[in-house]
C-alpha cells in the first residue's frame, strides 16, 4: 500500500509550516501534529523510487524508499512529534514554523534518491535551522546563526560542487556508495563531514546548538547530525578512513565537556562523542555495523533529546544551564530529574536501557575487525560517556549542591514529551527486538547475554566508583563560570588575529599608494599649469600654444612611427 | 540562624545521606560483579578483554584519566566567561 499525495516525505510539514503564523495561536500545534502524521504516512511506501522529476536532462529521484530510508524517516517523525510536544506552551509562530519546516526538510533530504535532490533538502534544512537558533532573540544567538549559516552553506556548496563533478565523471547524478577516489567524492565526503561534526569540523555544533531556546536545542539536536550519519551510511559505507575519524570523534569531545560549565554545551559535545560511534560503525561497513549505526541513530536521537529536554525544563524554569548556577533541583523538578536519570542511563549504555543494545552492535561488529585500538579507543570513550552524559548532567544539575531556588510549574507539554521519550529509552532497552527489526540489514541476535552484561557493568560502575573517589578526595574539577575554547576557536579568533592586521596592512599599503598617486598627479598638473602660464619663446609664444605645439608634434611624430613600422 | 541557613543545612545533609546511600549500593554492585566474575568465564571480543576484571579496570583508569586531563585542559583552554562577548559586542556596534 502505498499513500500518493504527489509529494516526497516530509514536504506536506513544509507547506503546512508557511500557513502557521496565519493560525490562531491555539491551533497550531493540533496543525503541526496533523502535518506529521499525514508526512508519516509515507513510512507505508513500499521500497523504490516514487517520484521521479525530470529537470533540465536530469532526472531527480525525490521520493526514494529502501531499507536505509525507512528507519531514519520513522526517527525523524518520531523526533517531529516529540518536538511539537514538547514546545506546546511556545505561541511564538517563528520557531515553530521553522522547526516543522525543518523537520520536514530533514525526511524529505532522507528521502532523495539523487545527488542534488539531497543538496536542495540539505540546503532546507540549513535555512530553516538558522531560524530556530534566531528565534532565541539574543544577541549571542545572532551571532551564533551567523556563524552556523556560513558553515551549513558550505557544506552545501561543497556538496553541489561534488555533485556536478560527479556528474561530469560518471554522467549520473544517483545518491549511492561512493569511494573516495577523486574530487568529486572527496568534495561529497567534506559535505557530511562538516554536517557529521568531523573532529576541527565540529565548531559550529557547541557554538550554535546550546544558543537556541530550551526548545529549539531539542529540534536542533535531532535532525541534521543524524542526517549527516544516513548520508554516509547511503555513500561512504565500509571506508577506513571513517573508523579513525570516528575513533577521534568519541574520545576527542570527552575531555571537553569534563571543564564545561554550559550544561547544553555539554550535551553538546556529548552528542559528537555519540556521532562518533556511529561514524566508525559505518567505516566498517559490514551489515553488522551498518545496522549497529543505523540503531545507534535512532536511539541517540530519543535519549538526546530527552537529555535536552530535562536540561531545557531546567533552563525554562531557572533561566539557566549553568552547572555552578544549578544543583540541588531534584526535590523541586523530581520528574524532570527521573527523565533526566532514563536518559543519562541510556546515553551511557546501561542494561535494560537503550543505549545498551546499541552500541553493543557497533561494539560486536568492531571487536570483529583488526581495529583494535579503534576498539580500545571505543571502549575509553563509552567511560567518558558515562563521566559527562551519565553523571555530570544528572549531578550537578539535580544534587551537588543545596538549592533554595523557587520553582515554577512545568508545562504540561514538556512533562509529557519527556515521559514518551524516556518510556522509549527503557522500552527498546528491555525489548530490543522492535528496534532490530527495523534495521535495514541482517538478523541481529539478543545481547543480553552474561558476558555483554557483565563486561558493560564492570565499566560503567567501576567508573562511577571513580566519580565517587573523584568528589569524596576533592579531586573532580569544580564547576567554573568560564569559556573552554572549542575548533571554533580558530575562526572567531585565530582567523580574525590574523587577517585582522593583513587586511590593515593592505589598507595601509593601498592609501599610500593612493597618496604617492594623487601626489604624483598634483605635481604634473602642477608643472603642466606651470607651463601653460609662462610662454617658452620669449613674448611671442604664450604657454598654452606651446602645449599644444607639443601635442601636435607627437601626434604627428606617432603616425611617422606607424607608417615606419 | 535564619530560615535560609536551616532549609539550606537540612538540604546538605540529605544529600550526603543519599551520597554515602549511592556509594553503598554501588560498592555492593562491585562486589556482586567481582564474584560473579571469579565464578563465570566472560567472554570478550578482544583477548586482553577476558582478563581478570579488565573491563573495572578499564573504566576506573579511563575515567580518572579523562577528569585529570580535563584538569590539565583546563590550564591551556579555559577562558573568562565573557571572553568572546567584548570583541563580538564591539563589532556588533561598527
């Protein structure tokens, strides 16, 4: 059965998105979840392409369905749905119009069979991202969109780049597996890269997400980063060079988000440690694997945002993700610290959580291979999971310290979201057959046996042992009201030190070259007015019949020199 | 001693009774893993996995490392909070 409207997945959201700020306030949640469930209809398309536009001799594949599709596009509605949910009490139509559009642009780019269907919808989602991050109202936030804009639109440059010289090379323009070998792929590969937070590409992720509202960080940690990670699982499957760049991803963020003080900014990094798992599952590339990122993404993409979702409640009712502002809440918000415990339990990949049955795949599939290190690294870093995501978020937000703080109620949406999202989180954890049987490859077998279990348990508790020594010896870092620099760094500061005095230098070099123009100009009109006021023969001859005695004289002396030659 | 200082006292001293409650449930945990792994062979997916409690280990070392490193970062890339905020208010202004 396959429901025809005449539109590719995701763009009914974007239609119904322009007609928000023309609804009574009221309506438009009930209007955005109706656009949702109409989008979420396209999940019963049977696999092939349904929607084929022909455009200037290319033939664009904008309704695309396989087993790869599928799971992503069933997250996406998941993750658009909890997303309405949760921002039920904003009345603001800004935020809400952009994130439904970017929702919708975000199954839609999943759905695009073909090279440049995929960057129109990558382009969408960039657009409409931006304007959820603006929706903030700050100026910092501004300033973050900026900054993000130029990033995503770069990705999207590379990607039409690559996209036309994949076009010159193989004379197709179909999204498929791709190797690096050549530009044009390599051009595609930096595309998802920048998208995917590759490690020194990854800047803009904790600059820009932590800057929205407490709602739009929930929109924005769902979507774009995800679709990085079906992207090179549909065109880079099985490439090496994945696995050390993922390897870096997962350890790399760890040690940053220890000194973070921005609670969403640690989510933040937690979220590229998350992102690397999945890109190493896709350097491997074996059906394995592959489904191991396939249900790393899905799963992520719930417990993250139900991370979000807590810290934001928490930043809805204290005005503040500041952990030396924060501690203490749990008697105040204990739901909101009972969601913020299912999440963190199933980001660090407890048993009977779903993280656990995960990355237990990735873990299998690499444990496999002769990647080792890679393994070792993985293993190291899942530590690290547990120290930022699994401890540090529920800790210093909800005990650490005592709090006489008052407290509002919480909307009644957001409670709501947060206890689908963590029924989820516990639900794939204890039955991890309905999420396995969505993956687009092989048959995958139950990991709960004894030693998966065990092995998991060891690491997890005994590096909370270490948390407990940590803080009882007064070693753990204390939270400080700061700045860690990040890769973005190098373009808001690095870069401008740099090309700050350049510019200044060529200023300088351009206005006295100017000045020794002007000057030189001055002198010969100078002379030349010198001349014309005083005669060169005597009384006879005025200055002016001479100059143009001269002039004569070489005009006549040029048509000899051309009748010579 | 105000009301503040009261409510603010009580409210210490529950959290450390459910700090030494968590570390007390945790040690128990360890131990219980700690018998069932001198009474069961655990599989791994590498050989230097099926060591004697190597994953424990593993994540007690990997933890205190990342938190000392993290220490160690916090000398080279911690700034002032506002450290981005003058230069961005100035250009905000031109």
């Amino acid at each position: 059965m396959m429901p025809d409207l005449g539109l590719p997945p995701g763009l009914v959201m974007i239609l119904a998105a322009i007609a928000i700020p023309f609804l009574p306030p009221l309506t438009r949640h009930i209007w955005m979840l109706l656009a949702v469930a109409i989008s979420a209809t396209t999940l019963l398309a049977s696999p092939g392409d349904h929607l084929i536009w022909s455009i200037m001799g290319l033939e664009l594949s904008l309704y695309h369905v396989d087993n790869l599709t599928f799971p992503f596009s069933m997250i996406f509605h998941i993750a658009a749905f909890l997303v309405v949910i949760y921002s039920w009490h904003v009345k603001t139509w800004p935020e809400l119009t952009a994130t439904l559009a970017y929702a919708g642009a975000a199954i839609a780019a999943v759905h695009a069979g073909d090279l440049i269907s995929l960057f129109i919808w990558w382009e969408a989602t960039a657009i409409t991202s931006v304007f959820i991050i603006l929706a903030a109202g700050t100026v910092a936030a501004r300033q973050a969109a900026m900054r993000y804009l130029i990033i995503q639109v770069s990705s999207g440059v590379l990607l039409i780049g690559g996209a036309a010289l994949y076009y010159f090379e193989f004379g197709r323009i179909t999204f498929e597996a791709m190797t690096l070998e050549g530009m044009a792929s390599w051009f595609i590969f930096l595309a998802f890269g920048i998208k995917a937070a590759f490690p020194f590409l990854n800047g803009w992720l904790q600059d820009a997400y932590p800057e929205a509202t407490p709602t739009g960080t929930v929109a924005l940690s769902a979507f774009t980063t995800k679709l990085a990670i079906y992207a090179l699982a549909r065109g880079f499957p099985g490439t090496e060079v994945l696995i050390w760049i993922g390897a870096v991803m997962t350890a790399f963020p760890v040690f940053f988000a220890v000194i973070e003080n921005d609670l969403r900014r640690v989510l933040s990094f937690s979220l590229n440690n998350q992102l690397g798992f999945m890109v190493v599952a896709v350097g491997i590339g074996t059906p394995l694997a592959l489904n191991g990122a396939v249900a790393h993404a899905f799963v992520h993409i719930i417990y993250k945002a139900l991370l979000f979702m807590s810290v934001g409640c928490v930043v809805h009712q204290t005005g503040t993700a500041k952990a030396s502002e924060l501690g203490g809440l749990y008697r105040k918000m204990p739901f909101t610290m009972l969601c913020c415990v299912i999440g963190a339990m199933s980001i660090a990949a407890f048993p009977l959580f779903s993280g656990f049955v995960a990355k237990s795949l990735t873990m299998t599939a690499l444990g496999g291979t002769e990647y080792a290190l890679a393994y070792l690294v993985l293993l190291f870093a899942s530590a690290g999971v547990l120290e930022h995501s699994g401890i540090k978020i529920p800790y210093f937000t909800f005990f650490a310290h005592p709090s006489t703080r008052e407290i509002g109620k919480t909307p009644a949406g957001m409670t709501i979201a947060m206890g689908i999202a963590a029924i989820m989180c516990i639900g794939i954890g204890i039955f991890p057959g309905l999420l396995y049987q969505i993956l687009p490859y092989a048959k995958v077998k139950n990991p709960y046996d004894l030693s998966h279990v065990t092995g998991q348990l060891q690491l997890l508790l005994l590096a909370g042992m270490a948390f407990v020594v940590l803080i009882r010896l007064g070693l753990y870092p204390p939270e400080i009201r700061s700045t860690v620099l990040n890769t973005d760094w190098f373009y808001r500061r690095l870069a401008p030190a740099i090309i700050k005095p350049l510019v200044a230098f060529f200023m300088s070099l351009a206005k006295s070259a100017d000045h020794i123009i002007m000057m030189v100009a001055r002198k010969a009109m100078a002379g030349a007015k010198w001349i014309a006021e005083h005669p060169v023969a005597g009384p006879v001859i005025p200055g002016p019949a001479a100059l143009v005695q001269v002039m004569v004289l070489l005009f006549i002396m040029a048509i000899i020199y051309a009748n010579l030659i | 001693m105000n009301d503040n200082e009261m409510k603010h006292k009580v409210e210490k001293m529950a959290l450390e009774r459910y700090g030494k409650a968590f570390t007390f449930v945790l040690v128990i945990a360890i131990v219980v893993l700690l018998v069932i792994e001198i009474f069961t062979h655990r599989h791994g997916e590498l050989p230097i996995e099926e060591m004697f409690f190597f994953p424990a280990i593993y994540g007690f070392s990997a933890f205190v490392f990342i938190v000392m490193m993290g220490k160690l970062l916090r000398q080279v890339i911690m700034r002032p909070e506002n450290y981005y905020q003058d230069e961005e208010d100035d250009r905000d202004d031109a």
